[in-house]
C-alpha cells in the first residue's frame, strides 16, 4: 500500500511543478471543463487537500468535499457573469493562501466541526470558482469542471481515509502529502504577492 502512494505522488510531482500557464484550452463543451480543474497546480492541490483533510480529520468527510463542489459552482456563475473582471480583491493570492492552508490542515490532520469546515473550504472554493468561470465557456464546461472537482475529491478522500489510522507510515506519509501541498500553496503566494 505504501509503495501505491508513493507511485501516485511521483506522477503528480510533473502536474504539481507548475500552476495555469494560460496555454489549456478554454471551450464550451464537457470535455474542456473536465480538463480545466487538472490543468492548474493550484486548482488541483487544493481539490486533493480537501479531500485528504475530510479523510484524516473530520467527522464526516464527505460534507466538505460538497460544499467546495457547490461553492466552486457558485463562484464560476460569478465568474462566468464578468466578476473577476470587475476586479475581485486579491483572487490570485486567495487561490494561492487555500492551497497553503488546506496543505496545513492536511498535514497537521486538524480536527474541525463539520459547519466551520464547510464555510472555511466553501470561502475558498468561491475564489477558485471565480477563476474557472472567467476561464470556461457555457454550462457544459461548468457541469465538467464539477464533476472533475468531486473526481478530485473523491480521490484525496480515499487516500485520507486510508491514511486515517495513526500507524508511523500512514502518519508520516499524510503530512508528507499535506506539507508537500502546502509549500506549493507557499511558493504561489510568493510568486503572486
């Protein structure tokens, strides 16, 4: 079992070495929202780290993978109706301080009651959803973009889950993870700020 989350950190290492370059197509269709989420270091850890903190710490798990999902489709309708564009404050650097943040709670598997994780993931998830909006085209894309975010989720949650008990390895190999997403979440502060 260890040597399988070993494995699928090092294929992530590629994807993780960089954020949205601006070069992934933006359509309209199922396939390029699927796409888009998996796209970006940013969006991606921080789509993992929900679901690995849900799977390490909380109580019930799956209510804030949901609410990331429904938050991130609520801020890509603000983003899709020109609000990036109107200058939302500090969207970068919010994207960039979720990433840190989820990483940390990951790491430091931080127990927190089932409504304040829910509003803490659905705050940053409306940045990220913001982002997606102003990049992605048409409610297919969207209803893409979802369904890769809760694949994403399901993933992190799976590895959290498996990773719960307290055992030297799985305890060493959960803050690994989260500590490994929350310097990504550090060094794209630093590039944005």
């Amino acid at each position: 079992m260890k040597r399988f989350f070993v494995t699928a950190l090092s294929a992530l290492l590629p994807v993780l070495a960089a954020s949205h370059t601006g070069d992934v197509a933006h359509g309209h269709d199922f396939l390029s929202g699927f796409v888009h989420p998996l796209s970006g270091a940013d969006h991606l850890a921080a789509m993992l780290a929900v679901g690995l903190w849900s799977g390490l710490a909380l109580q019930r798990p799956w209510r804030a993978p949901l609410a990331f999902a429904l938050m991130l489709l609520a801020g890509a309708l603000a983003g899709l109706g020109g609000l990036a564009e109107m200058g939302l404050p500090a969207l970068e650097p919010m994207i960039a301080v979720s990433v840190l943040c989820l990483g940390l709670l990951a790491a430091l598997r931080q127990q927190m009651g089932p409504a304040l994780a829910m509003a803490l993931v659905g705050f940053f998830a409306f940045f990220h959803g913001v982002a997606h909006g102003s990049e992605l085209e048409g409610s297919l894309a969207l209803i893409g973009m979802v369904v890769a975010t809760w694949g994403l989720h399901l993933l992190g949650l799976a590895m959290g889950l498996v990773l719960r008990r307290n055992a030297l390895w799985q305890l060493g190999l959960s803050r690994m993870l989260g500590g490994g997403i929350a310097l990504l979440g550090l060094g794209l502060l630093l590039r944005v700020v």
